[in-house]
C-alpha cells in the first residue's frame, strides 16, 4: 500500500492549478469535470509517482473556513528534494513566500514557506 493522493481544500481550481504548477513547478495530472462545477484535479510534484495532491474546491463555508488552515497553523505537508538550493531559488523566483531562511537539523536542510491559501509546508533535503 502507497498513499495515492492527499486532499487540499482551494478556493478555486483555477488558481491553485497556476500556483502549483506555475510557481512550485508541479505536473498537471489529470483535471477531469465531475459534473455541477465539481473537477478532479491531481497535481504531482515532478518525478513523483506515487503520493499526490487532489485539489478539492471548497464546496460550503465550512470546508472554505478550511482552507489555508488544514492543519491549524502548522506545517502540513513536507516537499523533499535532491537538491535544496536549486529547488528553494527557483521558487523563490517565482514569488513564493518563505517564512524564514534555511537552515540546517540533524535531519536535513529544511525551510519553511507557505501556499497561496497559508498553508504551511516544509521545503526540505533529507540527510544522507
């Protein structure tokens, strides 16, 4: 068993497609209408064949008072990569807002930033 994909409440489809793909370099998937506005759209960081992100339109004023605070204000989602450097400046050129520089732990080389919506991931090289 893998986890296939991962829920994450958006506002609209639109715009969280342009982020991701846009601004954290991911890969449409498959964006595929369901019927009455609803759509399937998975987004995959790239090279990722495994875990991905359904992006699920908020669809009544609980689920939008979720979105951007899946996780009540911690980091959420944690983004791995072979090489931090050149992963956390090509982000950075494309405007996304970290919330502290990077440093390093025991663990890895890590920084935090947040989504357009304020969710907050771990962009993050593992040890080893």
């Amino acid at each position: 068993m893998h986890l296939g994909a991962i829920a994450l409440l958006v506002r609209d489809y639109d715009e969280a497609i342009a982020y991701f793909t846009g601004s954290l370099g991911f890969t449409l998937i498959e964006d595929s209408p369901q019927g009455a506005g609803k759509r399937w759209v998975i987004v995959a960081p790239p090279g990722s064949h495994e875990t991905r992100l359904l992006l699920a339109k908020a669809a009544n004023p609980q689920q939008l008072q979720a979105v951007g605070n899946q996780s009540g204000g911690r980091v959420f989602l944690f983004l791995q990569t072979a090489d931090f450097r050149a992963s956390y400046e090509a982000m950075r050129a494309k405007g996304v807002r970290f919330l502290e520089e990077p440093r390093e732990e025991a663990y890895a080389t890590v920084v935090v930033f947040e989504d357009l919506y304020g969710n907050r991931w771990d962009l993050l090289q593992p040890r080893g």
